[in-house]
C-alpha cells in the first residue's frame, strides 16, 4: 500500500447497519479509488476479517447486538496493522475517550462531510504507513549496538549494559535459553571494544570432547600425545590481544577448570606437553544456557571459577519476553533471504503476523530464523499467509492474549456476548449458560446495576 499517491489501493471495511449510510461512505471512498468492503455487523464484519485482510476498518458505535466498541477491540487484539475509524451519532468527549482506550485510531461524528471523511481516512492510513515504514522494515532500524536488533524494553536495558561493560576489560558471563543470541552479545562487547581491530575468537565448548578440551584451548607441544606431529597454537594464543568467547561453559570438564581459573588469575597459558607459562592478552567473556549456581551447589562447576567469570553478569531475554521485536525481527529475516533467494520481498499478511507474535518461541531468534528461511523457500507470490506457516504455529491465531482479566471479568464478558447473540433474551441466555433466570438476574446486576 503507498500513502499520499494518486492511486490507494488501501483495502477498508466499513461497517454500520444502516445501508443508506454505508452506501454513503462506500461511493465517496470508492470515488477515490479505495477498495471499500462493506459489513452489516460486528459479527458480519469479524468473520470476513477472518478472512480477508484489511488496512482500515471504519465502524459505527450503536448497533444492534456486538457493538462497534467491541469490533474495535476485536481489531485491536486480533489485528496489530489495521487501523479503526470510530463513527457515531451520539458525539460525547467521554465517547471519542473510550473509543480511543479501546483502540480506535480515529473518531468521526454524524453528520459529516466528505471532506471530513477522507481527512480521517488519510489520517489513520498516514498513521499506518509511518508505522510500516519504522515498525515493517527493519533496515531503517537504527541499531546502536552492532548485529542486535530489538526495541523491546528487555532488549533496551541489555544494550545500555552492554555499551557500559564493552570499553572496560571485565570478565562477562553471559546467560540465556539456547538461541536467544548469546554469541551476538559476546561479537558486540568486542566490537564496541578498544580491541575491536583484535581477533574475535568463538569456542564451542560442548562440541570438544573432554579430552581435547585443554589442548584446544592451550594448544600443545610436538609429541604430547598420540598423533601430535608437530606444535599447535591453541585458542587463547589466536585471540591474544582480542576476546576469546567460551560458549557453554558448563560443559568444560573438572580439569579444565582447573586450568581456566589459573589463567584468569595470571594471564598465562601452559600448552599440552610444556612446562613453560606463556602470557596472554585475551578478554574473556563466557556464555552458558544453564543454571550455573545449580551446577555449583552440585559439584559440577567450580565455585572459585563462577566467581572468575561472573564478574559481570548479562542476561539474554527468551522471545517470548520480546513481544515488540518479533515483527522486527521477521521483517529483518524476510528481507534478507528474499535477497539472498534474489526474489521480491514479500509482506506478511495481518493473520500471519498475529500467529508469529503469538507463537511461543521455544528456540527463540534461532528458530524464528529457520521458521523465515522455510516460508521463503516454499511460499509463493507477495504476501506470506499462515498458511506458508509451520503446522505447529497456525492455530496460535486463536490462542487468548488478553490474560490479565480477573475470572470474574471473562465471565461477566462471557455472559454480556451470549446476552448480545440472542438478541437480549434472558431465557435463552439461561439456558446456553446452563443456570437458571433468577441466577442470570444477579448475575446481570453485576454488569448493568439496576438490572
């Protein structure tokens, strides 16, 4: 959709059960070229959104059953990048406040003119396209710290850290869930460093085996061992004078340990097979996905070293805590694999973006990044659906977002939406809810007082 040109191909729904009032609306809109759909309904209007994606929906307030109060925040929580136009003919300061806390984007009196309307109109799709452009396309993000894209409030407080631990020398230990960017933490505290002109070196520590932990690390003279021909260099003499990054820490064995807490104490490094201390130059920062302190009060993991490494401690938060940076984060994904795939970058369509935003994330960016990399490959034309989406992830779609009500407040909700689909009749009401009419009485005092 493009804002402010001569041809929109912005997609409204206007919604109102009067149809000489939405025919109104639909021929000043269609005039100017906008793809106008048309609901009698609340009911009408959310089982076509179920369907169909739209940028902007314009609703009346008063209709009969569902109101238009309760399609704006139906749009609201179901549909993130739609924007919501409030009609009504009962104009009230404490009206346009209300909509506006249930989510609507812009408010708009009867009787008005079309001037008004499309100045609405413009308004709340500008609004959109603003949000597009900053929210939507992740190469405009500025990011202040280098490879970590996030505006989340934990990602926030992650970066000011790390822009305050990179200059100094300290010790970093980083935790966090298996594919939340730990590594990403680790480049960032090098390159924004005074040794970031100095190797960087990444050293999985879970995919050594025990036995070749410490001549990896230290490296190893001529004849050490069985099939040491000749000297090797090991990991800490290729990062000397950079930042050597231990991944999984909590794999390193009892004697590696040993051998790590002397050389954090000292500075030095003693290769397989030598006697000689060698000094190194080399910032650590290590990283694990467990519960270290559990490790320690188990004997797994040496107290005295934990206390080496954790001088500054740095917490990577799981997606599922990053709620603002999925779309950034997919956008970021999507554009740079289309590129890759030398393909147009395709949109994610609103149902789309609610299963992405609304999936758990268990392998958290790293499985964010593979779950784009697939529907890349095997979607086709413009626009990603849920349907180019993992089996798994489709039906978090209908999954509750709205978990901070009292069970008093979704019940009362439950019993107003039934009272609403009948019509008003409290004997049929009674029945669905499986009570009898004088409970649904008191029950209704609770809703409407003098019920």
């Amino acid at each position: 959709m493009e804002i402010g040109t001569d041809t929109n191909t912005a997609r409204i729904l206007v919604v109102d059960d009067a149809p000489n009032t939405v025919e109104v609306i639909r021929r000043h809109l269609a005039k100017h070229d906008f793809v106008v759909y048309t609901a009698a309904g609340t009911g009408e209007a959310t089982s076509f959104l179920s369907d169909t994606p739209v940028d902007l929906v314009i609703t009346d307030m008063k209709m009969p059953g569902q109101t238009g109060m309760d399609l704006v925040r139906h749009v609201h929580d179901n549909f993130p990048l739609t924007q919501v136009i409030m009609v009504t003919g009962y104009a009230t300061v404490k009206g346009a406040v209300d909509a506006v806390k249930a989510g609507a984007d812009g408010y708009l009196a009867k009787p008005f003119t079309h001037d008004e309307l499309l100045e609405v109109v413009s308004n709340a799709l500008e609004r959109l396209g603003r949000r597009l452009s900053t929210e939507g396309n992740a190469d405009d993000v500025a990011e202040s710290i280098p490879g970590i894209i996030g505006v989340s409030p934990p990602m926030k407080k992650l970066a000011k850290l790390i822009e305050r631990v990179a200059p100094t020398s300290a010790t970093v230990l980083i935790s966090g869930e298996s594919g939340t960017g730990k590594e990403l933490v680790a480049r960032a505290l090098h390159y924004l460093s005074e040794r970031k002109e100095c190797p960087f070196v990444a050293v999985n520590c879970g995919a050594i085996p025990s036995e070749l932990q410490e001549s990896e690390l230290f490296g190893h003279e001529r004849g050490a061992f069985t099939g040491a021909a000749q000297a090797r260099h090991g990991y800490f003499e290729t990062a000397d004078t950079g930042t050597i990054f231990l991944d999984e820490i909590g794999e390193t064995s009892a004697v590696l340990q040993v051998k790590l807490l002397r050389v954090l104490q000292d500075h030095h490094i003693v290769r397989v097979g030598s006697s000689t201390p060698q000094p190194v130059n080399v910032r650590v920062v290590a990283a694990t996905n467990q519960d270290i302190e559990l490790l320690v009060r188990q004997g797994l993991f040496r107290e005295d070293l934990y206390y080496r490494l954790n001088v500054v401690a740095l917490t990577v938060p799981p997606l599922r805590e990053r709620d603002e940076d999925v779309l950034l984060l997919s956008k970021h994904f999507i554009q740079r694999f289309a590129r890759e795939s030398d393909r147009p970058i395709p949109r994610l369509d609103d149902r789309a973006i609610i299963a992405l935003r609304r999936y758990a994330w268990p392998g958290n960016v790293r499985e964010l990044e593979n779950t784009i990399r697939r529907m890349i490959i095997l979607s086709d034309g413009e626009t990603i659906h849920t349907a180019d989406l993992p089996q798994s992830m489709r039906y978090s779609t209908t999954r509750e977002t709205n978990l901070d009500r009292t069970l008093k407040e979704v019940e009362l909700d439950y019993i107003r939406r039934v009272l609403d689909s009948v019509d008003g009749n409290k004997s049929e009401t009674a029945r669905i809810l499986g009570i009898d009419r004088k409970t649904l009485r008191e029950k209704l005092r609770q809703i409407v007082p003098d019920q």
